[in-house]
C-alpha cells in the first residue's frame, strides 16, 4: 500500500508543479483537467501526509520509551498508544481512499420513474418518488430539470423522466435504481384494505459526446403536440420531440421545453445516457464477480425498498435498514438511508479487495 500511497503524492505533486506553469494555465480545456485530476487525488494526499505524521510521532514515543528514560515513560506511553490508534483509524480510511472509484460518481443524472403494478395507485405513487428525489435534491442544492411525463386523470404519472445536476449527484443516487414497492390505502379503496403497487426507477449518469458515438442516420424524429392530463404540459404548438434509435429500437419523447430544439436537445441527452447504460449493463451482466461488490445497483428488476405508510416505516432490503419517519424521508429525507447504502457498498468493496 505504501508504494501505491507514494505513487500518488509524487503524481500530486507533478500536477501542483504544472498548475503553476504558464503555459498550462493559459491552456483552459489543460487547466480545468489537471484540476479534476488533482481534486481527486487531494484526500489521498492529505490522508496520507496525516498517516505520516503519526507514523513519526509513534516512533519518536517507542524511541523515548526504549531510552530508559524514566521521567518521560508515561508520556511517551501515553503518546504511543495515542499514535497508534491514529494509525488504525488513518490506515483504514487511505484503503477506502484507495478502492477502485465509480468513474460517474461526479456527474449528473437522468431519473426515469414508471408505474407498475397497481394501476392509478403505482401512478400515483410514481408522483410521490418524483416528488421525493425532486425534495432531496433542493435539500442537497442540485438542480432539476423535468424532461418527459406522461400524466393521469388522477395527478399521478405513468412515466416521469428528470434530470439532477451538482455535485456528486450520481455518487448519491445510483443507489435508487431499481423496484420500489408501496403498501398503503388507495383514496379510491372505500373498505380500507391496504394495497400493494410497484414502481421502477432507473438511474442513469450523464454521459459526454466523446463517451458514445452516435451515427446521425440511425436517429428519426417526429413532432408532435405535447400529451398529458393537462396543466403546464398542454401546448398547441408541435413542440415536443419523439425520437426513435433505430439499431437500438429506443423510443425517447421529450415535451416539456416550448421549443423543438431545445427538446431535442433533451431527448439526444436521454439517449446517449441510455446507450451509455446499456454498455454498462452488459459489462456488469460479464463480470459476474461485480456483483458481490456492489448493493444492488445493476439489477433493474430488484425490489430494493418497501414504503409502509400504515407503518410509516420504509425499509431497504439490500441492507436491512428501516427507519420509522416516512413522512420525512419521503420528503426528501434520504442522507441517513443513502449514507447506509454507502457504508455497506464501501464494505463489500473492501472486503472483496482482501479476498
């Protein structure tokens, strides 16, 4: 680990020593990549700086312990032990430092959610987790853009697409994809039997234009009026934008912008995150070893959380998490169920790594 850790702050330092070069800093595209690079490799650096300093303060105290100074025995005793307990701690924090890290763990992401089971109740329920991601994100000081929905009667949506833009959005997020079921009440349920819906969410990262490659001819487009219950989303112009990948057989439509272009320049986005995801998915479905490391964030079809709102309790089956506050996670609530996700993912990855 040491060799690696050395390995690290030399290339830290080379980056520190190239910021100060003229040269890099009139490059702009040069300046913003080294600084990328060296935000990345700033906590290890640091980490590691701290790991040394308590490697020496260790040795100086076993020094002043194996003098036979006696006047200063238990300071350096109580100094050693000080020291070695830091080392534990920092050792153990460089080898999360150190794990392989999800390279879309900085960028932005689509959010598509879509009712399954249980008619106008998982619809509605859909509205709910919109609702839900839309209130984490404001909570955490992202920025959300809503794409597509597809509305009922009812003020629930069959389909909602959005985007999360910020900081670490995917790093936090990517943990959400997959099955989620409710159990509740419906309005409409005049005996007051509890019913139970499902609703699919898929977390997609945004991906640049240099990461898929897109032949221009495989793509048709088509206008037409924008669809739904109505509201904000009815307009009489042939603005919304459906769009159709033929090699791939996807169908995005886009309606909320009042212009085509900038629908299509929604839809084109939507896209490439999904070929992107799909290039990821048949990676992951190879590696069959992946999936010991990871919570859950590759099987679609995973029912990974249950919304109990007679309970008001929600429990996460990846990891056996329940917290009884479903009125405040559903509003947006989330760090302590996402910090968990995190923790047992960081685990499973470390464990992994020693076997």
């Amino acid at each position: 680990m040491t060799e690696k850790l050395e390995a690290i702050v030399e290339k830290f330092n080379k980056i520190e020593a190239s910021l100060m070069d003229p040269d890099v800093i009139s490059d702009t595209n040069k300046y913003k990549e080294l600084m990328k690079e060296r935000k990345g490799l700033l906590p290890v650096a640091e980490k590691y700086s701290e790991y040394k300093r308590y490697k020496t303060a260790r040795d100086e105290a076993q020094e002043l312990i194996n003098s036979g100074d006696q006047e200063l025995y238990e300071l350096a005793r109580s100094e050693l032990s000080e020291s070695e307990e830091a080392l534990k701690r920092c050792e153990g924090e460089l080898k999360v430092l150190l794990l392989p890290k999800d390279p879309n763990d900085d960028k932005n992401v689509v959010i598509e959610i879509r009712g399954g089971a249980g008619g106008d109740e998982a619809a509605l329920f859909s509205y709910v987790l919109y609702r839900m991601y839309c209130m984490y994100a404001e909570s955490m000081k992202w920025k959300t853009e809503l794409v597509y929905c597809n509305e009922t009667e009812l003020g629930g949506f069959k389909e909602v697409s959005f985007t999360v833009s910020g900081e670490g959005a995917y790093s936090r997020l990517k943990f959400e994809s997959g099955v989620h079921r409710v159990q509740r009440v419906p309005e409409t349920e005049a005996q007051g039997r509890i019913h139970t819906s499902t609703v699919t969410v898929a977390v997609l990262p945004e991906v640049d234009d240099v990461e898929v490659e897109i032949n221009p001819a495989d793509i048709k487009f088509e206008t037409c009026k924008s669809s739904g219950a109505g509201g904000q989303h009815i307009n009489k112009t042939e603005s919304a934008i459906r769009l159709y990948h033929k090699p791939s057989g996807i169908v995005i439509e886009c309606q909320d912008e009042r212009s085509q272009f900038k629908n299509k320049d929604k839809a084109l986005k939507l896209l490439k995150a999904k070929l992107y995801d799909m290039k990821r998915q048949e990676q992951h479905d190879k590696i069959a070893t992946e999936r010991k490391s990871q919570v859950g964030t590759g099987d679609r079809s995973e029912r990974i959380r249950t919304y109990n709102y007679p309970q008001n309790r929600v429990t996460d089956h990846r990891i056996g998490m329940t917290l009884y506050s479903l009125d405040a996670f559903l509003n947006g609530d989330m760090n302590a169920m996402i910090d968990a996700l995190i923790t047992a993912d960081t685990a499973a990855k470390l464990s992994a790594e020693e076997e």
